[in-house]
C-alpha cells in the first residue's frame, strides 16, 4: 500500500514538473527509501505530507539585466525556490553557473529541507542562483551582476523570511557585493539576511571552512564505525573550490594523503600528495585552470576532461558538482577497494552509483548529512548576528564537529531501527522527513 502510493507520488511528481531530470532524481531518491516510516506513521500518507513536499511553497523566477566592461547590456535569468518553511525561515545557497535551471534549483531546494532538518537547527529549505557564467569577468562586472541580482532578489529575503548564501560560483566577493546592493536598497544593516558573510562584517569565524571539514568529520565517523581512521589512508577529492579546498586541508591535518583535485576541465593526480598551497594560488588566488598547478608540480599528471575516480584510494569525496560520479566510476572504485565515498558536493553521485556502492558495503555518506556543515555554520552565524556576537574560529569548529557527530548518530540510530544497520542514506532520508513531515502536521494544511 506505502509502495503503491510512494510510485504514484512519484509519477505524479514526474508528470508535473516535465524537463526536470536532476529534480526528478532527488525525488526518487528520498521516496525510495521512506517506505519502512510511511508503514509506521500512515497519517503522513492521509494528510497528503508527501505531495505536499515536493511542491515548493513559493518560486520566483526574475530578470537580471546588467552592463559589460563593453558598455553591453547582458541578459540573465534569476530565481529563487522558497520550498518548505515548516523548520524556520527558508535557507540554502545561491549558484552562479551557466548550467543552472529551474529543476537545479528544484532540486537543491529539495535536499536543502532534509539536510537543515538534520541539523537540528531551525532552518527551512531554499536554493536560487542565475545562469550567469563569472568564468573570465572582470571583479566590476561581478559586481554589477551581483547588484542586478539583489535590485530584484532583496524583496523576497529577510532575516526572518529566507536566508541566502553562497554555493557554486558565489563566495566571500560575491557575497559581499550582494550584502551592499541588500544594505543600500533596505537602509539597514540586517546582517542575518545573508550568511558566508566577510569577518569584519557580520561573517562567522570558520563559515568559509565548514562544509569541507563538515564532510572528513562525517567520514571519520564512518570510517570509526567500522573500526578505522583517516590517519595513513589515501584519499581522492574532486573540486578545487570551497568545499573541495578545506577537505582537502583537514584530510591532511588528519593524516591522510589527497591524490587529486578536479575543475571542469579535468583532473590532477598527485602521487605525492596535494600541495594545497600551489592549488589554491592557481584556483583562489589567480582564477586559473587546474592543469596550471601540474604545470609548476613536478610529479603530478594531469587527465584531461576525466574525473578522479580511476586513481586507487580508500576514500573518495565528490566535492564538485551534481552527477560526477556515474555506475561506472562508482565498479572502478569498488574494484580499486574503496572503503568510504562521502558526499560534499550535492547529489554528486547517480542513483546507479549509489547502489554499487551499497552493494559491495562500501560506506556511503549522503550529501544531504555529510556536507549539512556549511548549512549547519550559516545557522551558527545567524545565532550570532542575531546576538551581535562573534564567538571564536575554535567555538565555531567546535560546535560544527559536535553537529556532524549528532548527525552521523542520528542516521546511523534511525537506519538500525528502521531495519537497515549501515544504511546512512536511509537513516537520513528519514530522520530529516520526519522532524519535517511532523512540523508540517502541527502546522495544519498549507
Ligand atoms: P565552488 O564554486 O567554490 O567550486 C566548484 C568546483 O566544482 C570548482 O572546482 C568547479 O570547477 C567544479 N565544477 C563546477 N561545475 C562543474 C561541472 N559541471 N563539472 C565539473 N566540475 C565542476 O563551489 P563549492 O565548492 O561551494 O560547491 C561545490 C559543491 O558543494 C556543489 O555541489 C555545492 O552545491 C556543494 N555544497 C557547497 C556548500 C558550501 O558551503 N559552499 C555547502 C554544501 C554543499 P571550475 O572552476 O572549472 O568551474
């Protein structure tokens, strides 16, 4: 009966929101793995929650019109999903990139509810962004971009309304040109509008390093599960931006040696180990490509256009961007004898890879628990603007390994008392439903 509505969810799901194939695949991932709850709580099923999910509460979808260095008026497309506000005021990043569409942006919002659940924070799920490509702008051109964006964004957001950040693409600059167009247009300085915010400004100590070292805490934690440690392993990462740059640097710190870092153009393979000072000068510092850090790196190789997953290693982290590691990749690493893949990027791993992996017993983190740091910080931030406090880089570290612990317990406790000891996406699939689904039932039909 649960099975038989969970399909028609779906196929409604389908059917409704046409052309939206990552959106489609978050979906079928989350509902795939309820049925075990929805035989325990039918009422979720008689008060439509699962319908009532997956449809956003509100989307804005809006112009952003600017000027080039040429004196050329550029058209993009803007949005914002507002999905589920049942936790708190909506939150979730915002991507620029060439690629981003509606169902991206659908689809991220989505994980988005599930994932600040698992915080235990009171957070709502949200995702927007533009496909505006910053590849090769000039810093005012990102500028007037970011400031056409909020001219139309700042009327949907607010400190107790919806909370943006960065994701793809934006980060600290572009975060601060946002935060001055929002300043300018409300004349007030409403630091908790936006979080990922500068130091001197509102930011919260170790925002900027909190989603990567969200994910190794969370994959030490698997790892511990199973009786081992970070320390002497080997480990590839895909990405070279934010989540990917600070998993980088606490893999290390931890005692294991990264092989790789990625960008869209290919990946590097470093027998020696990631020199993350050289990488971030290239990627952070002068905005290049990933084949000019094997250019100054004796010993390193560069696989053009292909992804990390063919170099051995003990544990993989996607940290780049959605679908990045296929059926295909997922046999390479399990015939390489991989322990553990954690995701840091969102739903880098297909529907297909994630069941090889399952299959063979490799521990599997889940986006949506092991990269919840960054979101998870963003709250901590809001708690301190809200208290017009800045706590230290160590109170705030500390409370984000305290928060990935709880999440690890919290999936691993529900997969076994669901009757799936092991099954971490299970166990978060459900336990940040539920905190919702309930919320949601308190709240009466909406
Ligand atoms: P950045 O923009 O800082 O870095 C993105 C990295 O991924 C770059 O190395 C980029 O390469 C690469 N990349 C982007 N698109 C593609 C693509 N289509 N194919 C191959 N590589 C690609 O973003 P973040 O590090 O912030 O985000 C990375 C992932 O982590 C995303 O999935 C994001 O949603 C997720 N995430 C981020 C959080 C955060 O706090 N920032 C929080 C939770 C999840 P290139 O330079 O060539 O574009």
């Amino acid at each position: 009966m649960a099975d038989d509505r969970l399909e028609s969810v779906l196929q409604q799901v389908i059917a409704r929101n046409p052309a939206e194939p990552e959106f489609h695949q978050a979906v079928t991932e989350v509902l795939h793995t309820l049925q075990p709850l929805l035989a325990r709580r039918p009422e979720y099923l008689d008060q439509r929650i699962l319908e009532r999910v997956c449809e956003p509460e509100r989307q804005v979808i809006f112009r952003v019109a600017w000027q080039d260095d040429r004196g050329v008026t550029q058209v993009n497309r803007g949005m914002r999903v507002q999905f589920n506000s049942a936790l708190g005021p909506y939150k979730g990043g915002l991507r620029f990139h060439p690629s981003v569409n509606l169902g991206i942006i659908k689809f991220l919002g989505f994980e988005q509810i599930f994932k600040n659940a698992l915080t235990g924070l009171g957070m709502g799920g949200a995702k927007g962004g533009a496909d505006f490509d910053p590849k090769g702008r000039s810093d005012a051109e990102i500028m007037r971009f970011c400031q056409a964006f909020m001219t139309e964004l700042f009327r949907h957001i607010g400190d107790h309304t919806d909370v943006p950040a960065g994701d793809i693409g934006v980060g600290g600059r572009e975060v601060g040109y946002l935060f001055g167009q929002y300043k300018r247009l409300v004349n007030a300085f409403e630091a908790g509008v936006l979080t990922g915010k500068g130091i001197g400004w509102g930011g919260a100590l170790g925002r900027t390093e909190a989603t990567g070292y969200g994910v190794v805490f969370f994959v030490s934690h698997m790892l511990a599960a199973r009786g081992r440690s970070l320390d002497g392993l080997r480990a590839t990462v895909s990405g070279s931006g934010n989540v990917a740059t600070y998993a980088i640097a606490k893999l290390q710190e931890l005692g294991a040696t990264v092989l790789s870092a990625s960008d869209s153009s290919g990946s590097v393979h470093d027998p020696a180990g990631i020199d993350l000072a050289l990488l971030r000068q290239v990627k952070e510092v002068e905005r290049g490509r990933i084949s000019d850090y094997v250019a100054r790196r004796p010993g390193a190789t560069f696989l053009q256009g292909a992804r990390p997953w063919s170099i051995p290693c003990d544990v993989a982290l996607p940290c780049a961007t959605q679908n990045e590691l296929d059926a295909a990749d997922a046999r390479l690493l399990v015939s390489n004898g991989v322990l553990a893949v954690a995701e840091g990027a969102n739903m880098p791993s297909s529907l297909e890879a994630i069941e090889v992996l399952q299959a063979a017993g490799v521990a599997f983190g889940p986006a949506k628990a092991a990269n919840a740091g960054g979101v998870a910080t963003s709250g901590l931030e809001m708690q301190q603007n809200a208290a017009r406090q800045q706590w230290t880089f160590e109170q705030t570290v500390g409370q984000l390994a305290r928060i990935m612990e709880n999440i690890h317990s919290t999936c691993a406790a529900t997969a076994e008392q669901f009757g799936s000891p092991g099954n971490l996406l299970l166990g978060a699939n459900i336990a940040g439903f539920q905190r919702v689904a309930d919320a949601m039932l308190a709240h009466g039909v909406m």
